[in-house]
C-alpha cells in the first residue's frame, strides 16, 4: 500500500461517472493500493455523499462551485501526504492493479530522486475524449516510427507533407513546442528528439519547454502543487473556461517553458470517459 500519496478526485454534478469510475478502481484493485483516498465534492449532493459512503471513501463537500484551479487548490488541503495524485470524475483506470503499482513505484522513484517534477499518467495510448496532443504533433511530424501500443483511434492529421513542411518553416518555435508530444505516438521520441527528450527505463523525462502543464492525472508532490499555485496568484489570468480560473491557462505560458520542469511519461494508467454532461 501506498502510504504517503494522497489520491485526490474531483467531482462535480457528475454521479453516473463518478460512480462507473470508483467501480471501475475497485475492480483494478486500486482503492486498496492508497491508504489516503478523498473526493472532493463541488456543490455536494446527498448523491455525493451516498457514492462517497458506499465505497467508504473519505469525503470533502462544499456548497459552491469555483472550478477546476480552486478544486485542486481545496483537495490539496486535505492531504498531509508528500505526493499527490490528482484524478477526476472522469478518469478511469485502463490497467490492473500489478500495472498500477510498477508505474507509481517507478514515478515516486524519479520523484523523490529529483530526476521529474511531476509524473503525467493519462495513458499513452488510451487517453480518452478530448486528446488533441496526436493531432497536433502529425499537423508538423510525421511519425517515423509508430509505437507498438498505438491505437488508429487518435486523431491523426492528414495534413500533406508539403504543409506540415511550410508550418516547420514558417513557425519554428512551435514546431519545437511539438515535439514534446511525440511520446503519445513514437516508438522512440528520446531519439528523434534527444534535446528535449530523455528516457529512464521505461519513463520518458520530457522538458516543459516542448510540453504543456496538465491538470489530469498527474502524480507530484504537494509542495511542487504549492509552487505552482503561488506562481498562478502572482500571476492571474482574465479570461478562462466557464469563467473560472484554470491552472492551464496560467500555467502554459513562457514562464513554464523557461523553468525546464522535467515531466515523466510512462505507459500510463489512466484515461478520459464520461457518462453524463
């Protein structure tokens, strides 16, 4: 059992999928692998706590709703764990539970050895709805060689290669800014791209220059969460979804490329389904 990370999931108005995916931990073997599991309720239902109390999952309810930035910043507090490990209603688990405990043990690993800063755990080739990093990396690359993992299912550009040729010309800076992504398709992203990529085993170490925070099913620790929260209300974003305030707004800007944050990618653990909204 993992005794010092805490598992946070954040839920909001979303009971169907909220309910499929602790089914879904309890299956893989999940919820007996943490000893610290909270959901962390926005506008908290008697549904809430009913999910909450029939997995016998320690709960946190507030009355309102201010977002995914405030959500996190809350189920943060409630943990005196060194790492956390933030997931959402939405994030079901796609390996068993020997998988499970080989990835986080080699993510705590790294982390505690100061080789990443944070370990991304949406998984490689399962991610879910609304993944675009495929989409974008083949609107510039094409792969030179697909990993054996690889599911057709991704949105893959179909762009000609004269195109993707003028976007490298023409915008050189983010075509560096692609790369990062091409650990979600490549067999060997550490070779093509050695300046920005690393590989440890079976992590890749990517830089932060060529990849963007994520909120999703990421495993760091609470004061590396810290450092990026007090950057954010240093710096505040206007304009955000749904007119709340959201780490990936304020985060991925130049400041996040230039601190050259090491991100671990495995194979990954989880992906993005919803049942309900």
């Amino acid at each position: 059992m993992f005794k010092n990370v805490g598992v946070s999931v954040l839920s909001w108005r979303a009971h169907k999928t909220l309910n499929a995916s602790l089914e879904n931990y309890k299956a893989n073997g999940m919820l007996s692998l943490f000893e610290d599991i909270c959901l962390t309720f926005s506008e908290v239902s008697p549904d809430d706590i009913a999910t909450a109390e029939k997995f016998n999952l320690r709960y946190k309810g507030y009355a309102d709703n201010q977002g995914i930035q405030a959500g996190m910043i809350r189920a943060a507090q409630n943990f005196d764990t060194e790492y956390i490990l933030f997931l959402e209603n939405d994030c079901p688990v796609v390996e068993n539970s020997d998988e499970i405990k080989k990835q986080i043990t080699e993510a705590l690993t790294l982390l505690d050895a100061g080789k990443i800063d944070i370990m991304f755990l949406r998984h490689r080739f399962k991610p879910g709805e609304r993944f675009a990093s495929v989409r974008k990396y083949t609107q510039y690359f094409d792969p030179q060689e697909i990993a054996a993992g690889f599911e057709l299912h991704h949105d893959i550009s179909r762009d000609p290669k004269w195109l993707k040729a003028l976007r490298r010309l023409f915008y050189p800076t983010k075509k560096t800014r692609m790369t990062g992504r091409s650990v979600y398709i490549e067999e060997h992203p550490e070779q093509r791209f050695p300046a920005h990529i690393k590989k440890e085993g079976d992590i890749f170490i990517v830089d932060s220059f060529v990849l963007p925070w994520t909120n999703q099913s990421i495993l760091l620790k609470k004061r590396f969460f810290e450092k990026m929260i007090n950057f954010v209300e240093a710096h505040p974003k206007k304009r955000s979804p749904n007119a709340f305030p959201d780490l990936e707004v304020p985060l991925n800007v130049r400041w996040w490329r230039q601190q050259h944050f090491k991100l671990g990618i495995a194979r990954g653990l989880f992906t993005h389904a919803r049942l309900d909204r």
